[in-house]
C-alpha cells in the first residue's frame, strides 16, 4: 500500500509539473494577453501640428489594439478648427479615449474643455483645472468675429457676429456633454461665462469621470469599466497594462515649435532684412542666405496658422517705407508709417479667436520700434555712404582735375601725353589737342591710362583744385 500511494503522489506531483510548465523544457501556461494602453501628451496650444499627432496616435493604438489612448493633456486652448478635427477623432474612434488632465499645475482651458468633454473618460489630476472656453475676438480689433465672416451686405455689426460665435460654440459644448452624460449646464456656462473650476469641483459637477493622481492610479481606477465607441461597448482592462507612449517624430516636433505665432513672425522679419541687407552690399554673403533660411522657416511654420493675408500685406508694406525712408528722406514720416503698418500686420498675422496663438504685443512693438530706429538712422546713412564717390584706386581718379605736362602729340586719330593729378604723373589720351599747362578732367580711366578733355582752363591761370 505503501508503494502504490508513493506511486500516486508521484502522478499527481507530475501532473502538477506538466501543467505548470515545469516538466518539460518549452512547455509553457498559455494565459489570457493583456492589451497595452497608449499614451500621448499634449502640452501646447491646439494646432493642426496637434492634430495630426493625436490622429496619428489614435491610428496607431487602433493598430496595436490597445486597450485605451490616454491623452495627457496641458494646453491654453488653441484653434477652433483644429479643435473640432480633434473631437471629430475622439467621436470616430474604435479605441476608447481617456483624457486625463495632468500633471498637477495643468489646465484645460478653451480648446481643451471641448476636447475633454468630448473623451469617452475624463479625468483630472489634483490641482488641476478646467474651464474658460469663450470665444474671444481675433486681431484686438473691437467686435471682430473669431472667424472673420463676411456678411451679406456688409451690415451685420461685430456682436451680432460674435453672438453667432458663441451660441455655436454653446451648442457644441452643450451636445458633447450630454452625449458623454456630463453636466451640460456647466459646460454651457464655460463658454459663455467663462466659468472655470478646479479639479476637485470638476468632480462634484460631473465634468470629469475620475481624479487621480497619476497615470498608475488612473489605470487601476478606469479597470473593467464599459465604454461605448464607434465600434460598440467596450469594457476597459488597464490594471497592470503596460503602457506604451506615442511620442512626436522630430518633424512634428520642429514643426510643433515654428508654429508659435511670435517665432514665425520674428523669422519673418530677420528673413526679410537679411534679403535687404544683402542688397546693399556686393555678391552673396551670410545675410542673404540667413535671411532666406529664416523666411523658408517662418513660411514653413505660418502654412500650418490661419494667416490673415492683409496682416501680412501690411508687414510687407511696413518694410518697403522702411526701406523707402533710406532713399527718400521724409523727416521720418515714412519710418513712422512703417512702424505703425508693421504693428498693425503683427496684431492681424495670425487670425485666431485665442490670444495664445496670435502674436504678441511684446514682440511686435520692440520689433516695430527697432526698425525704425534701424531705417532713420543707420539704413539712410548707408545709403548715402554707397552714393559718396569712390576716392581710391583707379576709379578714385574719374572727375579729377589736374595740367597737362606738356603738350599732347597726334596719335592715332587722337592726341596721347603726361598729365599731373595730386602730385603724380599719368598717361593720358585725348580725342582733341591739349596744349601744355592745360586745365583737363578725367573723363574715364582704362589700364591706367586716362582718358582726359580740356577744362577751359588758362595755361597760366591759378593752381588748379584737383579735389572734385
């Protein structure tokens, strides 16, 4: 008896060890596949720049079947269009989308209300907030609508504009939310008051779903919860799911960074003085070809913005009176249009209802006044000093007077003797005779040979003044 129950415990020791995977080499438990989560951050204004990496990185955890995207989001606002690309993804997507505003000091104003209300779960960090996503008018200019409508007979004034502006903008908040069962009064209320909240009051609202105070705990709280995508219900398995980050390739990272409204703006300008400067001066230097890499950079950055084409007219026009103002001499009422025509282009560049994205009055006004002063002071100068005549070398003696040292003998059809000029003896040539003594003007000077004309002047008149 002893033998067969040593016997059996050595089958189930065995069994144990097959089915563990321990028995034999290669064999393995086969156990469920966790799905990964994707990250992506956002720290910066909504750009299409934005846009395009969001929508890359819900494709690719589509692709890789994760198990969510979390979006973590830090941003100012942004572009409405761009906006609504975003959330138009958001809606569309198989994969549930988890916005979670962090890190603690985070926001999701303007922009980044619509796009968390528009998440399948938001959820916020502590000290945190959210809010203030109304419409702000583009350019400074009073009761000019964000998005610059043309109106049928040029008589709906700027708030009747911006009244339209707003209530769409409402209606989009207030849609979003109630599809995702949010408190749609208060997303109604960010938009047209302004109304922002911090975190731990976004919660109590029932603005965000969650409050976390890192992405491990955000996973472990989302876990087993069902969400409705595109592709149906979906029920979350994020608890110990590896994470895997979807980063910006260095394309949209430079991109990214020339899309700032004030860099491209300040490219823009250096790569328009550099062209100008490399006109005052012989050849191709280092000047021309900075300035044409800035202005490759600067259009390169405007190509993703909502230009306004008058702002950037009035840039142009603001340095043609610059330059103006160097050759034309006005008492500086051209550099002083100048520098109110390039404040004005700046202010009006970039036409976005957020200020965040329109240049800043901190940048445009130092570049107005500097290149002013450039234009009235130093430009002119260098202007005049170009048209000063050359007083060296062989140039240096056309218009010079100086006496014949004796009389020019025929030559040629032409008559061919020594003239005097500053001391020194020079060949010169002559289509008349010229007498000893003589009054003559260098006419031109060709291999060291100068070609002269009488003056007028007596033989034995006074010293001649050889100065032009």
């Amino acid at each position: 008896m002893e033998h067969l129950e040593v016997l059996v415990r050595g089958l189930l020791l065995a069994a144990v060890l097959v089915l563990t995977g321990r028995g034999e080499p290669g064999v393995q438990v086969q156990s469920t596949p966790v799905n990964p989560v994707f990250t992506a951050r956002v720290e910066a204004p909504i750009t299409p720049v934005t846009a395009d990496f969001i929508s890359r990185a819900i494709r690719e955890a589509d692709e890789a079947n994760a198990a969510c995207l979390v979006i973590e989001l830090d941003t100012p606002g942004g572009l409405m269009e761009s906006t609504r690309q975003i959330v138009k993804n958001i809606l569309a997507s198989p994969v549930p989308i988890v916005v979670y505003v962090s890190p603690r000091g985070a926001r999701a104003a303007s922009a980044g209300v619509f796009i968390t209300l528009a998440s399948h779960v938001a959820a916020m960090a502590p000290a945190t907030h959210i809010g203030a996503a109304h419409p702000v008018q583009i350019g400074g200019a009073p009761g000019q609508s964000p998005q610059s409508e043309e109106n049928d007979a040029g008589q709906e004034g700027g708030g009747v504009m911006e009244d339209k502006i707003v209530n769409d903008a409402k209606a989009w908040a207030r849609s979003l939310a109630e599809l995702r069962g949010k408190n749609a009064d208060w997303a109604e209320a960010a938009v047209t008051q302004s109304e922002s909240i911090p975190s731990t009051e976004a919660l109590a609202l029932n603005v965000i779903d969650y409050l976390a105070d890192d992405l491990i705990e955000l996973l472990a709280l989302i876990d087993s919860l069902e969400v409705q995508t595109q592709a149906g219900s979906v029920s979350l398995r994020t608890a110990n799911a590896p994470v895997q980050a979807v980063e910006m390739w260095w394309g949209e990272k430079v991109l990214s960074i020339l899309s700032d409204p004030n860099l491209a703006f300040l490219l823009l300008m250096l790569g328009f003085y550099g062209i100008l400067f490399e006109f005052y001066t012989p050849g191709w230097g280092i000047a021309g070809t900075t300035g044409a890499i800035c202005l490759v950079l600067a259009f390169f950055g405007l190509a993703v913005l909502p230009i306004n084409y008058a702002g950037l007219v009035l840039i142009i026009l603001a340095v043609g009176l610059f330059v103006a103002e160097a050759f034309f001499p006005s008492f500086g009422m051209l550099t002083i249009g100048g520098a109110v025509c390039l404040i004005l282009g700046g202010i009006m560049l970039v036409d976005s209802p957020m200020p965040v994205m329109r240049v800043s009055l901190a940048v445009v006004i130092p570049m107005a006044i500097g290149s002013g002063v450039v234009a009235f002071f130093l430009a002119g100068r260098a202007v005049q000093s170009f048209r000063l005549p050359i007083q060296t070398g062989a140039e240096g003696m056309v218009g010079r007077r100086g006496r014949a040292s004796g009389d020019f003998a025929p030559r040629d059809g032409g008559f061919e003797g020594t003239v005097q000029i500053h001391g020194e003896l020079w060949r010169a040539e002559s289509d008349h005779e010229i007498l000893d003594q003589q009054v003559v003007t260098v006419e031109q000077c060709i291999s060291l040979t100068l070609i002269v004309k009488s003056s007028g002047g007596s033989r034995t008149g006074p010293a001649v003044n050889q100065d032009r």
